[in-house]
C-alpha cells in the first residue's frame, strides 16, 4: 500500500546523498510515476481478472479521477519548486549538467516540463506520444472499444483442421492472451482472430524476456572541455540560423517526439516496477514491443500433445490457419492535407515523410522507421542509406576517369594508328565464313575501349579498394551510434532464445547452457558433422551446375560464331563479334534468372537439413548459402571473359580447337576488355530492372486484383483495417536476406570488376536512390506489417561485405595486368619504345606500339589460296625468323611485369587498407564514454529509486525513515 500523493508533497525532501548528486533531479521528478505505477500495478494483482473478461469504467467516474489528478499534479509541481533551483545550483558547482541526447532545453522548466510531459503538442503535426485515438479511428480495436489489437490471426471456416485451431486457441487464452472473432466483410469463408495482450500479461513475458524499459531521463557528466565546446555549439547553431536550410534534411516539427532515446533503461521487473517510468500502461509498451511477445506466445504455444506439436509457423505450414501478422496502424494516406491536420497514424507519416516519390532527395526518418518496423529493419535502412551515401565520391571520381578518357579519345596514339592502320589486315578468327579484315575496321572499338582502358584505370581501382574500407570502417562508427541511440547495448549480451524446430528435433538430449546455467536441447556432434558434410556437398553440386552452365554458354558462343559470320544481313555479318557477344549475355542472363529460382528452395531445403540452433544461425546459413549460389551464379561468365577468353587460342596454323572441332574464340583486335565491359553493363543494368519489377511491379498488381475482387463481391466500403492487411502481399518468407542479397551483389559489381567499367559506381547510385523510395513504398503500402524484431548489426553480411572487399583487390589486380594492356603499354614506353632510346620529349612514347603488338603469319601455310602476311594479337617470332612463331623475348617481359605490378598492387592496397583501419576506431570516443557513463549512473538511480520506495514503505507502516541504507 503507497501513501497518497497528496501527503507525499508536504513530506519533507530527502536528505541527498553524494552518491545521487548527479540525477537528483530526475529522481525526484519521477517520485510521481513511481508510486503511480506502483499503485497501478498492485491494484490490477488485486483484482485476479481472467485473461478473457473486460474491465469497464464509467464516464463520470474517469472524469473525476482526471480533475483529482490535476490537483494532485499542480501540488507536486508547487511542491518541487524549491528543490528543482537547488538541485540545479548544486549540479552546476559539481560540473554536472542534465540535457537530452539531441537537443538542449531550459534546466529551469525541467520539473515542469517532466510532470507535464503527457500533454499532447499544439503543433497539428506532431503526433502526440500518448495519444491512441489513431487506434480507435484505424479500427484497431475490440468490439468494447478498449482493448487494443496487438496480432491478428487468419483462417478458412472451410478448413477441416478444426480440433487443432481450437486446442491452440485454448491454450492460448491459457497463457493470458484476450481472442476475438470476427469474419471478413468481403469473404464470408474468411474469420479473423484479433488478439490482445493485457497488461499483466505483458509485464510477465517482458520480464521472462528480459526486455528494456525506460526508468530515467538521460543524464550526462560533461567537463570544462565539453562546456567550451558546448558554447562553440551554441554559437554555429546561432550562425548556421542564418543559413539557408539543407533541402535533405526533414523537417524534424513534422517527426513526433520520440522521448524513450532520452532515458536510460533497465531489464524489466515487477518486483521493481516502481523503478520505470509508467505514465499511461496502454503506452509503456510500444506496439512493436507487445507484437514481439504476442509473436513469442504464439510461436511456443502447443497444439497437439507432443513435443513437436507446438508454434504458429506449423500451424500455418499445415493449412490451419492461412496468415499471421501484426496489423498497421492505420491507412497510409488521407484525404487532408498533412501539413493542416497532421498524421493520421505513423503508417500516414512514413508515408508522407519517407515513402512518397517525391522525397526521394530527403533524408530518412530512421528513428520513425525502427520504431514502426523494428531495429531490424531501421539498421537495414540505415545501412542502405549509407551505402548510397558513400557511392557519390566513387560514381564522382568514376565519372571522372570516365570523362577523361572522352576528352582524350581522339589524341590517343593508340586510337589514332588503330584508325589509320588501312594496309594492315587481320587473320580470320574463325575458319570457315571468316575472311580478312582491315584494322581500321576497329576503329570504334578502339576508341570505346579507350573509354575503360586508360591512365585513370590504376588510379581508380586503388581509390576504390580504399573506399571499400573506409566504407566498412565508418559503418560500423554509424552502426555503434544508432546500437547506442537505439538502446540495443546491453541487447548484445542477451541470449537468444532456441528455434522451435531444433528443441522438438534434440529434445531427448539436454546440457546446461553456460549463460543462462538452465538445461537446453543439445545437437549431437556426429549428427551435426553429417548434417554439415551433406550441405556443403550440395553447395558443391549446385556451384559445379553453374560452371556447367556457363560452359553451354561458351559452347554456343563457339558454335554460332561462323553463323553470324556468314549472315545475311550486313550489319550483323560486319560486327559478327558483337552479336556473339550481345547474345551470349542475354542467353547467360536468362540462365542467371532460371537458376535463381532452384537455387533459392535448395538452399532453404540444405539450411533446414542443417538444423541450426537459433533464428540467426539459420538466417545467417541460408544467407551464406544464397549467396555463394548467386555470386557464382552472376560472376562465373564474367571472370571467364576478364581471365581465360582468348588466353588459350594458340595462333593461325595452329589454332587449340575445343573437342577437336570448334575453334576458341579469340579476343576482339582492340582487346577483351570491351567484352567485359558489355557483360557487365548487360548483367548489371538487366538484373536490376529484373529485381526492381519483382520487387515493386509484381506485389503492386496482386494487390490491384485482390482490391478489385473486394470491390466486385462487395459494395460495403468500410472494410477494417485488418482485412485490408490480410488483403496485402505478405513480406517475404526469408525476411531482408533479398535485400541485402542485391544490395551485396551490386557492391560485388560494384568493387570486383570496377577497373573495367568506371561507370559501375554512378549506376548503382542511381540504382539505390530509386531502391530506397521503392523499398519504402513497398513496406509502407505493399506489405502487410512484418514482425518488428529486433537486431544490432547486419548480420553475416558484413563478413561477406569485408570478404569481397578483399576479393576485388585481387581481381582487380590480375584485370589491370592481364586483361587491359596497361603493362604491355608501360613494359613497351620504357623499354621497346622511341623513350627507351632517346630522350627527347616531343615523340611519344607510344608511338609503334601497335604494330609492335602484332605478329605476322604467312597465308601461304594455309593452303587457301591466299598469300601475303596477315596479323593477329601477340609476341611471336615472324614466319621468317630461325624460331618462327615462337615466343619473343618482350612476351616474357610483359609477363613479368604482369606477375610483379600483381604483387606490388595487391601488397599496396592491402597495406593502405589494413592503415586505414587501424586509423578508424569502431566506436567514436564521445559514445565510448557515454556507454561507460551510463553504466555507472543505472546504478546509482537504481540505488536512489530503491532507497526512496523503501523509505515510502517504511512512513506508511509508522517505522522511522532513514537516509541512508539501514
């Protein structure tokens, strides 16, 4: 039993204690909620309600307890006048000072403003924290109108699997959950279930869960130091007053105040409910939260007797029931304007001020976004923003080579004796309908392979394997300020709880868990090796089906070649190399495509075969595994052109023929690279209009015909909002593994293969900044709610992300020196070339290297009928040398050039890189100290709310009080 708070105002202050100086303030500021939540939670103990039954209040009763509060609340305000200017005055001699984590406001207001922080804002576009009218308006309740909906339950009335449906709902009812059934308007064959947790529930499963609930207003030490930079803070706000605002950044008036990132938090208790901050029950719990349990509830309730027979997944995965999910908050668009009435709801707002087309230039609302979606899906966007961000300098400085290259196309020496080489004919490059060809022929392949293949090449792939770390090293400095804005710290240590899978599969085995020191299922190592050597065997299969694949595709190459040779149109038998090329990377596109769409329920069927403990270990299989299919899948015919195609042809006479009968293909006279490029401009640009439509289009016209379904079975407009979710596409089985998936292969196209094609990091920045809005779009208006769950990092897909950061180091490296003619260029200037002989510096040092670069071959050795030399692309002795067509000497100089520049780039970058990340500490200073900080002061509250509620217990029974512990 608490003592009132009338009689709590004439008490006497306490006594302060040194080790409460730092937060007197606000402990005495929530005094107030303390007892309130206690009495709150004491009272709903005392009344014993059923999990089903309803509390009903009467109007005039809830009116006249909310004018007794006002009293009470003025007389605790009048009443901590005094103390608030003491404490403040005694805080700033200690250098103490009390301000929020973004914003400063006036110490003076601090008790008023934390007594009155339950008042809705004046402003019509701030959604007031506490208000749930948004609830009421969206349908989001009971039929008594009081109970909110926290998870909704779909399933057929035809449906025979009726004993299950029913053994599960009991039990849940069992577990403290309030049901309710309702049939949809437009489908008489459709029943909802509407569930809602009620508050003592709740906090039994928050406890069990360990979750963290506000209990104090943040509260920082700041010294002499801070206080000077403070001032300096102060004075640039005053100055950039004066400047025009920032067109991306949003308006944050339009943001509702979202004041839980400015308490400290603490693991939830009801033995110390008193301790946390319960101004309203209905509130304290977010809606992601209560989502969070309900969905804990459901996926270890029994609904069959047996070990197996247990969560709402199998019973989805058996037709019991068709869906499960929790509902959105509302409509996400309305017909008055926002900006004169306000959001409707956060669905409304995130659409308005994140999901709309027209935002596409702002930044995100991510603190709106985890606190809609989860922490999951906020540090997804966090990370595709991002990422977005850093690729502006890399498409900068790659549309600057790009350029550079444009300018200088046409005073090239390369370029311009390809162009004027008209006497210089070509051997065929195949051996049938191919005939010689002028070089000049090649004149424009020349000049666009000068495009990728210039002095810039070696600069931009250093500057990008640097970007890549600096990219990693500065994401996870943003990823430790959003874990620590987002209270997700101390999540880090918590233990994950066990999938339902495994604990029904190795239920006979148990072991202690060293964390938790409690009995858990244990897999049996032998079982678990097997298991293992199985899945990577299929991993090995599927990567062996897509070498195979690929070699089809060189097959066909190979066979079509004298084909389009020999066509009959002119234009496709002049640039016969280009359609061979153009239609193997459409029929390798459509192989990618068909292959993804086995490569997907391969790698679910392997990742479940796995068994793996918990939700992350599974999603962190699967991800390895879908990754390792697609990137295999998307980048094996590539790296056959970059490093194997015209390798291995041999030369005219002597040609090497696959299966003694198709000739290999060779390289085009101006080089592979503008092979390359077209495979990856091809594969990139197509696959992204690909994922984009899948993403956007697909899930767009299955809700159009679904709402045109409604509309033609029924004429009743007022469809709940729960319907309308039900009516929505559900979000995908695998979660974010899709998005990061794409995302992750376009960083690989992005970084591996740059130094051929500049251009990779300008398309994925235009790429992102639409798959930003349309991710957004998607959510918001698309998906039905997922599951807000909670997360502190990217998962596995920041190990991929540092392993391709490496493997693009590499590739990069072998492109330069082996598929561009960067070292037989350089190898040429300084030791072949008109520098290596003298020394004058108006000839240019190129000046040659074309026909230096070709070997004759006599046309009388082929015996049809034509004589004179031909050229083709190598280093071979002429047909008149003592050693004809054997390697010259400046072939094996080329190649070890090309073997040193190999090692020297690889060990440069890989030392710039490791420097830079030396340089770059995970976590910023400022957010170190204020972790270490925090830790100290939770302890301190703790000891201070515990001593205040003690001494409270202690004037109520008539015991003397002590200041201090007895």
């Amino acid at each position: 039993m608490n003592i009132s708070k009338s009689e709590m105002a004439k008490e006497t202050s306490l006594k302060p204690s040194r080790r409460s100086l730092p937060c007197l303030v606000q402990s005495y500021t929530y005094s107030r909620s303390l007892s309130q939540s206690t009495s709150l939670f004491q009272s709903l103990e005392s009344e014993g309600q059923a999990p089903t039954s309803t509390t009903s209040v009467s109007a005039g009763k809830t009116e006249q307890v909310n004018t007794e509060q006002n009293k009470k609340d003025s007389m605790l305000t009048c009443s901590f006048a005094d103390l608030s200017n003491f404490c403040l005055a005694l805080g700033k001699d200690k250098d103490y000072m009390d301000e929020s984590e973004h914003a400063n406001y006036d110490r003076s207001r601090l008790i008023n403003n934390s007594v009155c922080k339950d008042k809705s804002d004046s402003n019509p576009r701030v959604l007031p924290k506490n208000d749930m009218n948004y609830v009421a308006s969206g349908g989001l309740l009971f039929k008594d109108g009081k109970k909110r909906i926290d998870y909704i339950l779909v399933y057929r009335k035809s449906n025979i699997q009726y004993d299950k449906r029913k053994n599960f709902e009991r039990n849940l009812r069992a577990e403290g959950l309030m049901l309710e059934k309702e049939p949809a308007v437009a489908n008489p064959d459709i029943m909802f279930i509407k569930i809602h947790i009620p508050w003592e529930t709740l906090c039994l499963y928050a406890e069990r869960l360990n979750i963290r609930m506000p209990f104090r207003k943040k509260c920082y030490y700041t010294d002499r130091r801070s206080k000077s930079m403070g001032r300096v803070k102060k004075n640039f706000i005053k100055v950039k007053k004066w400047m025009p605002n920032n067109p991306m950044v949003i308006d944050k008036s339009a943001l509702p105040d979202l004041q839980e990132a400015d308490c400290y938090t603490g693991p939830f208790s009801r033995a110390r409910i008193h301790h946390f901050t319960i101004s309203n029950k209905n509130t304290f719990f977010s809606n992601a939260t209560r989502s969070r349990i309900v969905y804990h509830v459901l996926q270890r309730t029994k609904y069959e007797d047996g070990t197996s027979k247990v969560g709402i997944c199998k019973l989805i995965n058996n037709g019991s029931y068709e869906a499960a999910f929790p509902p959105h908050e509302g409509a996400y668009e309305s017909r008055e304007p926002i900006k004169t009435h306000g959001p409707q709801n956060n669905r409304h707002l995130l659409y308005e001020r994140w999901a709309r087309w027209g935002m596409w230039y702002k930044h995100q609302p991510l603190d709106l976004i985890r606190r809609y979606f989860g922490e999951k899906i906020g540090l997804y966007f966090a990370w595709l923003g991002w990422y977005t961000g850093m690729l502006i300098p890399a498409a900068f400085v790659g549309l600057c080579v790009f350029f550079y290259g444009l300018l200088t196309m046409n005073t090239s020496q390369v370029s311009q004796e390809i162009c004027a080489a008209t006497e210089v004919f070509m051997c065929p490059l195949c051996d049938k309908n191919c005939s010689m060809q002028r070089l000049n022929d090649s004149c424009i392949y020349a000049k666009v392979t000068y495009l990728f293949d210039n002095g810039g090449t070696v600069f931009f792939a250093i500057f990008m394997a640097i970007w890549a770390t600096v990219f990693l090293e500065f994401w996870k400095r943003r990823r430790s300020i959003l874990t620590y804005a987002w209270d997700l710290i101390e999540w880090e240590e918590e233990e994950e709880t066990l999938r339902p899978q495994f604990e029904a599969k190795y239920n006979k085995m148990e072991t202690v868990n060293p964390i938790t020191g409690k009995p858990e299922p244990q897999q049996p190592f032998s079982d678990k090796i097997t298991r293992l050597v199985v899945s990577v065997s299929g991993i090995f299969f599927m990567i062996s089906l897509v070498i195979t694949a690929v070699f089809a595709v060189v097959v066909y190459r190979l066979v079509v070649m004298e084909q389009f040779a020999s066509f009959k149109w002119n234009f496709v038998k002049q640039h016969w190399q280009f359609a061979t090329s153009a239609a193997g990377v459409c029929i390798n596109f459509i192989i990618i495509m068909i292959l993804n769409l086995a490569y997907e329920k391969i790698a679910y069927y392997l990742t479940n075969l796995e068994y793996p403990r918990t939700e992350s270990e599974w999603e962190n299989s699967f991800a390895l595994k879908m990754f390792l299919f697609q990137f295999v899948n998307l980048n094996s015919s590539i790296f056959y052109i970059a490093f194997f195609l015209g390798r291995f042809v041999g030369h005219p006479g002597h040609y090497n023929k696959l299966f003694n009968r198709w000739r290999l293909e060779e390289c085009h006279p101006s080089g592979c690279l503008i092979d390359l490029c077209l495979q990856m401009g091809v594969i990139m640009f197509l696959k992204q209009i690909w994922n984009n439509f899948m993403e956007l289009g697909y899930p767009l016209i299955q809700n159009w015909w679904s709402r045109h379904k409604i509309k033609r079975e029924t004429q009743d407009a007022s469809i709940p909002q729960w319907e309308n979710d039900w009516n929505l596409q559900p979000m995908n089985i695998h979660g974010l593994m899709d998005e990061y998936l794409e995302m992750v292969l376009q960083f690989g196209f992005t970084t591996i293969f740059v130094a051929a094609f500049p251009l990779a990091p300008l398309l994925a920045l235009l790429n992102n900044i639409i798959e930003i809005r349309l991710d957004a779009y998607k959510f918001v208006t698309q998906w039905r709610r997922p599951l807000p769950a909670r997360a502190t990092d990217i998962g596995i897909w920041y190990g991929i992300l540092e392993g391709i950061g490496i493997l693009a180091v590499i590739t990069n490296a072998f492109v330069i020196a082996i598929t561009s003619d960067f070292i037989p260029r350089l190898v040429y200037e300084y030791k072949y070339g008109p520098c290596a002989r003298q020394s004058d510096n108006s000839v240019n040092c190129l000046k040659g290297y074309v026909n230096n670069s070709l070997s004759f071959f006599d046309m009388n050795a082929l015996h049809i009928g034509k004589s004179g030399y031909c050229r083709y692309r190598d280093y071979r002795n002429p047909p008149w040398s003592s050693k004809p067509y054997e390697f010259t000497l400046q072939y094996w100089h080329i190649l070890a050039a090309r073997l040193a520049f190999i090692i020297v780039f690889e060990h440069l970058v890989f030392a710039i890189k490791s420097f830079i990340a030396f340089l770059i500490p995970d976590i910023p200073k400022d957010i170190n100290d204020r972790i270490r900080r925090e830790k100290y002061l939770v302890q301190e509250m703790m000891y201070e709310a515990e001593l205040e509620h003690l001494q409270q217990q202690r004037r109520k029974s008539g015991q003397p009080a002590h200041y201090e512990w007895p």
